[in-house]
C-alpha cells in the first residue's frame, strides 16, 4: 500500500517512512563526489515497487535511526511454498518474502546491528482463499484500487499468470467483485 493510501485508514501510522532507490551510481548523487558531473538522474523508484529483498536491506536504515525493534511484512503463508518447476527441481520463485528468508533476515540483522530485531508477516498463518475471503468480507468500494499484485507492470497488466490468478480469486468472491 503506498503512503498516499494510508491516510485512508481508520488508525493511520504516526510516522511513515519512504525510501527511494537510485538504480545507477552514475546516475546517483554520489557520483560528483567521485568527480563525475553534468549527468541527469535517469530512473528513481520507490522500493516499494522493487523486490522484496531491496526493501529488506533498504529499509535498514530507517530501523537503526529510529531504534525499531519490529520489522512487519505481509507476506502469506503460500510465500513458503515452492511454486516454479524447472526440469526436476523446484524453487520457490518468491523466497525472498518466506520464512525460512526472514529468519536469515532476523540472524543476520541481529548478529550485525540490532540484538532484538524481530521481523514477521502478519499473514503468513493465512492461506491466499482466506486471504480473498477476508477481503471480500471487510473490503469497501473502492479498496481494491488501491492496491496491486503484478510484477510485470503494476498496477496491473492484466496478461500475467499473477494478475490472471488474482482476477480468478476475486472473481470467486461475489462481494469482493461487487465491491471493487
């Protein structure tokens, strides 16, 4: 959910953290302090839109200066299964927002900066069915555009095997359909 979206909510956030990522040193501010001058910064993204892993690391410093020992994801239980065959192995293609990933995540943080780091996903008990049947219980008009699941081209491209799965969880849900 993008900052603009949370002021939405009944009990918005007291502080609301945003991060941007320079994709390119050549590009990026530090780049005169090694002498390059004259260029144009080509591409900002909000991590956000990026892999989970950037925001991950990313987020680190925002965690130290304000001395957050809570690191919250929304990341369901299917994140834990491996979905992607290829030949005889399977992978997990979204590893970096499992379990196993945050644990690694955790240890890591903790042995290097913060001893009482916790990182956890609130959803990750929940299966995606009752994910969507939450949703179609509790969403409002309008809700469902604010948010995304597409990685090709967020919002949505509407071609994806993603957005084909969402569209056929939702669809499943009369009220969330009706709704959205």
């Amino acid at each position: 959910m993008h900052e603009q979206h949370l002021y939405l909510l009944e009990n918005p956030p007291q502080k609301i953290h945003r991060q941007y990522i320079i994709e390119s040193f050549l590009n990026s501010p530090a780049a005169k302090l090694h002498g390059v001058e004259n260029l144009e910064v080509s591409d900002i993204r909000n991590y956000e839109d990026l892999p989970l892993a950037y925001g991950m690391f990313g987020i680190l410093p925002i965690i130290l200066q304000e001395k957050y020992t809570q690191l919250c994801y929304g990341n369901e239980k299917s994140a834990d299964s491996e979905q992607v065959k290829v030949g005889s192995q399977n992978i997990n293609h979204a590893w970096c927002k499992s379990t196993d990933c945050e644990v690694v995540y955790e240890e890591y943080i903790q042995q290097e900066f913060i001893s009482n780091l916790v990182v956890f996903s609130l959803l990750k008990p929940c299966s995606d069915v009752l994910v969507y049947r939450i949703l179609a219980q509790k969403a409002k008009k309008g809700d469902l555009k604010l948010v995304y699941s597409c990685n090709v081209s967020p919002p949505w491209c509407k071609s994806c095997p993603k957005c084909a799965y969402v569209y056929l969880n939702v669809g499943r849900r009369p009220a969330l359909s009706r709704r959205g």
